[in-house]
C-alpha cells in the first residue's frame, strides 16, 4: 500500500458507518489523525474513533449536518484544535432518498438531497480550500468527493434525483480541480457502484444487493474497503498527478 508523507489530518464526512468507516480506518492506519464526522450515528462513530486509538491511531468523532454551513464550519474548526493542520477532505456523506420513481418524488426529499449530496460537499470542500490553498497560506492538500456509478447510468425507477446530484459532483469534481490546481490541491471522485453499505436499507430496499449483485460483471457487489481503498490510493502520493479524475469502482458495472 502505498503511504502518505505528509500525516496532516484528514476529515472523514459520514465516517461513522459504511464507506467513510473504511476510509478512516485506512487513514488512520498510515498515521493520518482523522476526523469522523457523523449526522446521528454517535455510538458508531465511537465505535470507529475507538477501533483507530486501539490501534495506536489518532482520531475524534464529531457531529455536524454537512449540508448546514455553521455546523460544517464548527466541524472544520474542531478537527483542526484537536487533530492539527488539515491535509484531506473526504466528502462522503450522502443520502439517496427513498427508492421510487420521479412522479411520486415529494420536494422536501429531493431538497434534502440535493442539500446534502451536493451543498454539503460544496460547503466542506470550500472550508477545506480556505485552509489548503497555498496562495492562502496553506501547504497544498487533496479533496476525494464521492460520486457515484448512479450518475452514468441515470438511477431510472429507483432514484433519478439522487443520480443528477452525482452527476453534479463529477462536474464540481471537474470544475474545482481545475480552479485550485495552481494552489496545491489536487481534487479527485471516486464513482462505486453497487457496495455493500446500509444505504440500501436505509433507501428502503434491504434485498437490492442479493437481488442486482449476480448482474454485476465480477458477479457481486463490492465491499466498502475495496471502495477504500480507491480512495486512498487518490489520498497520497501515488496519484500526485491525477487531478480532476472520476475513477469507476464499480466491477464493471
Ligand atoms: P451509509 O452506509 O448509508 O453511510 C452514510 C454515512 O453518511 C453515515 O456515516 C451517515 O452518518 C453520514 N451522513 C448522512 N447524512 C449526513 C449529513 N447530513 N451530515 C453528515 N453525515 C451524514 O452510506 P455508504 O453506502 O457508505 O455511502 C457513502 C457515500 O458513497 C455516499 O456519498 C453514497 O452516495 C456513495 N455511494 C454509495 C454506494 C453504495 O452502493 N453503497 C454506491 C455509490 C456511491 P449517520 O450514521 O450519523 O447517519
């Protein structure tokens, strides 16, 4: 595996459950002090901070709705009084809304959505950018957003609204790598597919892995460490001149 040198910290955004879980725990593992931030889950996010500390690892677990500016402002302001100058953003934290088709989609879901898919990972992304830059002072860094297979293939009669916010972070993805490369930040997305998380039952549809995994081309669906560990991968060195890359893991799907 490949390691980062500089062991900045790193923010971690929904680290509490599934893919961010994973991620921190790979982070904290090459001896980055991560940030586990969470909306609800406070006893899973424990669960990660305390798995990290027992392993000789730095990490804190903090509550913030990332698709609210002042709690996301707090959540930046906290990780970097307890865990030191900041080196990544992990945007991770997303919903997909319940499972249904676009004519019985209520506003208030595709607002909600919208609101923490996208504005969410505008608004961590630029508190990550005001302090990486360095043409503001900052010593450089790297965004991961998370994207998703859903905004290639358009999520038809499960979940359009939350396909279009994916396919709105691959062109973020696109457009701030391309503004803050000059800067010392590299920006980069990682696209799954379909991965075993709780996000299924949480859409409602607790059998939709056993049910599409066989159809996917590697015949299953992924883990959430396989998806980790793409991200990592963008997080060091290895990647110093991938910027702007969407990268599928999605097994073909
Ligand atoms: P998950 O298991 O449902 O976990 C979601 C995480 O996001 C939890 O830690 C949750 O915190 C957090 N979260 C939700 N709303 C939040 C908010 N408003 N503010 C802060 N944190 C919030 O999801 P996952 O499957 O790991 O998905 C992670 C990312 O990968 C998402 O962006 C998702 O769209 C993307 N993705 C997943 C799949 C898949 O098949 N699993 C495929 C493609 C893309 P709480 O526990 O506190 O609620």
């Amino acid at each position: 595996m490949s390691t980062i040198p500089s062991l900045g910290s790193i923010i971690v955004t929904g680290g509490s459950r599934g893919i961010g879980a994973a991620v921190a725990l790979r982070v904290a593992a090459q001896g980055h002090p991560v940030a586990v931030n969470y909306a609800r889950a406070a006893a899973a996010a424990q669960r990660v901070v305390a798995a990290i500390v027992a392993a000789g690892g730095r990490a804190c677990a903090i509550q913030a709705d990332v698709a609210d500016e002042q709690q996301v402002l707090e959540l930046f302001s906290a990780a970097e009084a307890q865990l030191g100058p900041l080196y990544g953003l992990v945007n991770n934290a997303g919903i997909t809304g319940r499972l249904g088709k676009l004519v019985d989609l209520p506003v208030e879901e595709l607002a909600r959505v919208m609101a923490v898919n996208v504005t969410g990972s505008f608004l961590c992304a630029r508190e990550a950018v005001r302090r990486l830059a360095t043409d503001r002072g900052g010593r450089g860094g790297v965004i991961v957003n998370l994207s998703s297979r859903a905004a290639k293939i358009g999520g038809a009669n499960d979940w359009v609204h939350y396909a279009a916010s994916k396919g709105a972070i691959d062109t973020f993805t696109l457009g701030l790598a391309r503004e803050v490369a000059a800067a010392g930040i590299r920006v980069n997305a990682v696209a799954p597919g379909l991965i075993d998380t709780e996000i299924h039952a949480s859409a409602g549809d607790p059998e939709r892995l056993a049910r599409i995994g066989p159809n996917i081309p590697l015949g299953r669906p992924g883990s959430a460490d396989e998806v980790a560990a793409a991200i990592v991968w963008l997080l060091s060195p290895a990647a110093s001149y991938v910027t702007g890359a969407i990268l599928e893991v999605g097994g073909g799907r």
